[in-house]
C-alpha cells in the first residue's frame, strides 16, 4: 500500500499509483496531513465494521430517514410534564401557605377538659380554654360549642351570648392572652353510646384579611347508670298454672329523675291477670319522683306481675324456654325520646300441662276484629289428656269489655246458653266492665269428673251492642278481652286451675253498606251505593265492583264525596274516599247502567261490592262485602 499519496482513501483500497517525489521544503507539511488521513482512515475502517452486513455490504447512508415522534404522544408527554408542575405546586402550597378557614394551633390553641365516662343524671362541668400565642392580637373571637346528644346545659362562668346557651363572644384577643369557660350540665342517654363534645373559635388575625378556624373535640361515654334492675321468677312454669315475675329496681345515688318508665316485654302466650302497682294500658310503669310505689327501703322500688302461660303458639314437644325482659327507660328533651338506662331478663322453662284446654271467638284462637251489632260465638273446649280423672271442676269464661255508665258494650241480657251458667258482673274500672259466666256439674255433669281421654264443649252466643240502642261513640276503650278457666282437683285431692289462650276483640267501625236499584226507564237502571257510619272516623274507603255484560256506566250528574272512576276496559266501578268523619254518617254514590243488549243467560248486572276501610281509631283494616244488583229488577 502506498505510504505517500495524497489522494488514497478508503475507496481506492487495492489500486496503486506511482510514486511521485517530495521536495524536502515541504516535507513537514506532508507528514502532518498522512497523520491527518491515516485518523481519517481509521474512522472509516471503524465505521464500515459498524455498517457491514454479514455478505459485506455497506448500506446507502441518504436512503437512511429520521423518524418522526408521533404528535399525540407528544402531546400527552407535554401534558404530563405541566400536570407534575401543577401538583407541585398545589402540595407546596398545602404545607406552606395557610388555609382560609383553618387556622394554625400556633397561633389560637383550643382545648376541652372534662370526664370522659359518666353516670346516667350525673352533673359535670367541662373547662373550654384557649391562648393566643402570637405577638399579634386575633380580631374578633367566637367560640361556638356543640354538645353532646343528651346533655343539658344548666350554667356557665360566663354568660353565653345566644339563648341556646352555645355561643360566647370573646372579642379581641391580645397577643398571649388565655381564657376559659367553663359549662356544667347534666348527662341523659344510653349506656356506652359514644357522644363528643365539639367546640370552634372564629378569628381573624390583625395581618391577615380572612377569617380563620380553629377546632377542638372531646369523645364522652355514658358507661353507668343511677339504678340496677334485676328480675326474679320461676325457672319453670306449667302451662296453665299462675306465675309471678317480680321486677326489682334499686337506686345506687340520690338523684332521682322527674319520670321514667319500667317496661317488661312478656312473651305472647303470657297471660297477665294482675299487678302491683297497677300497670299502665301501653305495657309500663310510669315512676314519678313523688309518686308512692311499692318498696322494701328507700333504695328499692318492686313491681310485680302475675300471670298463666298458654299453649298458643308454643311446641311443646321440645324442651321450650321463653324470656322475660325489662327495660328502664328515660324521656329526654322536648320530643320525650327514649333512653335505655337499664335492662334485664329472666328465661322461663315451660312444661306441658296434661290438659287441653282451649278458647275460640267466632273460629279464632287468636285476636281477632268484630263491630257493634255483631254476635259472638264462643266455644270452650277442654280434654283430659293425663293419665288421672279431673274431679269437681268448673269452667268459668270472663269478659273485659268496653263501659259506659256501668253498661257493658257486650248484651250480656240476650246471651244463649243452653246450658245456663251463672253469670256475674263486676265494675273493673270507670271504662271497663267484666263479665263472667260459670259452669259447674250441674251444668254439665261431665265435669262431676273428667276420665282420661275424656272432653267436654261449651257453646254460647254474646251479641255486642248496637249503635241504635248504645252510644258507641262515648266510649273510651274499644277492645274486649276474653279469656277462659278450669278449676279442679287432681288425685290427691289438690285444687289446681288451667287458663285457656287469651283473645282480644277489637271493636272496629259499624260501617255498612246499603245497595238499591230501580228502573227509571227501558234498559236502564238506577243504583245507589249507601255508605253508613256511627263508630270510629275512616280514612281511605274503597268500593269496587265489575258492570257485566252489554252495558255502559253512567256516572253521576253531581259530584258525590271523594272520587267516582271507571275502567272500561276491566269494566270496573271504583268509588274512592280519603275520610269519613263520626260527624258524618252517611255517604252515598248515585249512577245509572244502560243495558246495550240483554242476554237472557246473564244473571248479574253489578258484582258484589268489595268494601275496604281504615278505622282510625283502631288502625284496623275493615273488609267486607256488599249486595250484587241482578240482571233482572226487583
């Protein structure tokens, strides 16, 4: 390879041109450019290993394009890099600049000091304190403080500024200055129900032009009550014989609220047949400070209840425990709300009795629903179940029921009875009166002695007073109670009694319906729908019936109460009314039927009308139905 010439390059590699003299004026110059293209050389020979391919060729260098960045890519890239600035910033300015409504315990510290768990009644008093720690003075200061549920504010070393007792205006607060207010109140509410006390401080520093906050919070627990409440009773009980629950409820402090009630929740087959002190008609024993009540100290207060088990609704089959609960409760505030401050329970084991014996009002062994004017059909129903004769018994049936000036709701002077038992009445209270009607063996001499396997029935109809011949209207109570009782002796000679299930009656409105129809001309007919009422005020009252065959309604020509509609397509009458006062006694729905075309096989016009209320008295829902109007006029 020549060493010499000026013009070899990577290009010329394998040609050889002819060696051409160098003056030697010249002859540093021309070193210098040999280093010069040997550094030439090299690169190339370095940059062609880079770019051969494996056959040895080198790629055209200008067919060789840039590549374009995508412009949405792009896009996203600068997008994301001006969010990452704007985070930046909001964080920096979320350490290092102060918020508008939230100041800083640097300047304005708040604290509340008090108990944290409380007696039910207790009297606390909580201490709010708060220091400006600037060097500057904070403007206009107001503390606002929201207390817990249940606690009701008595008084305060400062005067509050609003009648709700909630808010003090502390005004200017020099630089380090400190104050507090201290608040005493008493404690209401249920026991381990987590409460807090809340309180804030509005101010605005003298450099700043925003109103700044500071809060404090303070968590408080009732976790004791002034009473304890205990229950005492049988373990066991047979069903039918009489039980005793006595309900015991001890003060352990002085304090003593105005009112506050005891409420036993007594399981549904549980009869009661007496208590000390009277119970209330909702189920409690409403306990006033100055009110005598039964005790054994000044500590004690004692309440009982004396009761018989039924078999209604109880599978004695199996091992069957039922529980007796007892509620202290205390009304708070204005609205009276109720606060558990007590409870307790007892669990009762029930044994079968070895008798069935059973009460049924018009087919039901349970509550049921009747109206002024109604009958009453009951049956007593009693079997020997056991392996022993039941001797000497008597069957006795009472009746608590609605009274008015010493008249029993019930017409105790048209009963049948075909085996005429004695029938005795008693004034139980101003409203209610009980009668009581009982059979021995010379009723019905069965019961001389009842064999094993052996039963005996007893039938009568009680009619319930009308409206036409009693006034309904007057009476304060419209349940009646029944309930049934054998008394006999067993084997040795011991006197035993078993009580039948027990059976409310609700007294419901007298509604009734009325349906007349006349012909007023060929193919077409007249019909009234007559509404009455004496007993109980309704609400929502619906008729509804279906037009048969060829035939089109024609609703009144004056506006009757409530709303008349027709659905021609199901053919249907509806007549809705949304009350109807004790004031008014009578509602009537006039209409006229034109018949298209007669069919001599159709024997209905007008369905029976299904008649729904709501007595609002009682709550009950009333339901029956009404007279059908035939194809044929009467």
């Amino acid at each position: 390879m020549p060493e010499n010439d000026e013009n070899f390059s990577a290009h010329t590699i394998g040609t050889e041109k002819p060696k051409r003299k160098v003056a030697p004026r010249k002859k540093i110059a021309i070193t210098e450019k040999r280093l010069e293209k040997d550094k030439k050389i090299k690169i190339e020979k370095e940059l062609v290993s880079i770019y051969e391919d494996s056959s040895g060729k080198i790629p055209n260098m200008h067919e060789i394009k840039k590549r374009k960045h995508h412009p949405i890519v792009k896009g996203v890239f600068y997008l994301l890099f001006i969010g990452a600035i704007m985070a930046a910033a909001a964080w920096a300015g979320f350490f290092y600049l102060p918020g508008k409504n939230t100041g800083s315990e640097q300047q304005l510290s708040l604290d509340i000091k008090g108990p944290v768990e409380i007696t039910v009644g207790a009297t606390t008093t909580y201490v709010i304190s708060f220091e400006n720690k600037e060097n500057i003075q904070l403007n206009g200061a107001v503390l606002t403080v929201n207390y817990p549920d249940g606690f009701a504010y008595l008084e305060s070393n400062i005067k509050p500024d609003n009648g709700g007792a909630t808010e003090w205006r502390l005004g200017d607060l020099k630089p380090h200055e400190t104050g507090e207010i201290k608040i005493t109140g008493q404690n209401y509410g249920a026991l381990n129900q987590e409460k807090s006390w809340r309180a804030l401080v509005n101010y605005m520093p003298e450099n700043f032009q925003s109103e700044l906050q500071v809060i404090a919070t303070l968590s408080t627990k009732i976790t004791d009550s002034p009473f304890d409440i205990s229950i005492s009773g049988p373990d066991k009980a047979i069903i039918g014989d009489e039980a005793k629950y006595s309900f015991k409820v001890i003060k352990k402090t002085s304090w003593l609220p105005a009112k506050f009630y005891l409420r036993p929740s007594l399981p549904a087959n549980f009869y009661v047949t007496s208590s000390t002190p009277p119970i209330d008609k909702d189920g409690t024993w409403r306990i006033k400070s100055e009110s005598p009540t039964s005790t054994t100290s000044t500590n004690e207060l004692i309440f009982s209840i004396i009761g018989k088990y039924t078999d209604q609704n109880v599978n004695l089959e199996e091992n069957t425990s039922t529980i007796i609960t007892a509620e202290l409760q205390l009304p708070y505030g204005l609205d009276n709300r109720i606060f558990e401050i007590g409870r307790a329970e007892l669990a009762t084991e029930l044994i079968k009795s070895s008798q069935t014996f059973s009460l049924a009002i018009n087919g039901a062994m349970i509550d049921t629903a009747s109206r002024p004017g109604d009958t009453l059909n009951v049956t007593l129903y009693v079997k020997n179940t056991g392996k022993d004769s039941l001797k000497n018994a008597s069957l006795k049936l009472s009746f608590d029921a609605p009274a008015l000036k010493r008249q029993s709701a019930l017409n105790w002077a048209a009963v049948e009875d075909k085996l005429e038992g004695n029938i005795v009445g008693e004034q139980v209270s101003d409203t209610i009166r009980r009668g009581t009607i009982t059979w021995t063996s010379q009723n019905l001499p069965s019961l001389n002695e009842l064999k094993p396997g052996q039963e005996a029935t007893v039938d009568i109809r009680l009619p319930i007073r009308s409206t036409d011949n009693f006034d309904m209207s007057n009476l304060a109570e419209f349940t009646i109670k029944a309930i049934a009782e054998i008394v006999y002796k067993d084997k040795l000679g011991a006197e035993k009694s078993l009580s039948s299930n027990p059976i409310a009656i609700i007294l419901n409105s007298d509604l009734s319906l009325e349906v007349r129809d006349s012909t007023s001309a060929e193919n077409e007919r007249d019909i009234q729908w007559i509404l009455s009422n004496s007993f109980h005020p309704l609400k929502n009252i619906e008729l509804t019936a279906t037009l048969f065959g060829d035939a089109n309604f024609i609703p009144p020509s004056v506006a009757p109460a409530g709303s008349v509609s027709f659905d021609a397509d199901l053919k249907q009458i509806s007549w809705k009314i949304s009350e109807m006062p004790e004031s008014v006694d009578i509602l009537a729905l006039p209409f006229s039927v034109n018949i298209n075309k007669i069919n001599p096989t159709q024997n209905t016009l007008i369905s029976k009308v299904k008649v729904r209320a709501e007595d609002a008295v009682s709550g009950k829902t009333i339901e029956f139905m009404g007279d059908e109007i035939p194809m044929k006029a009467e």
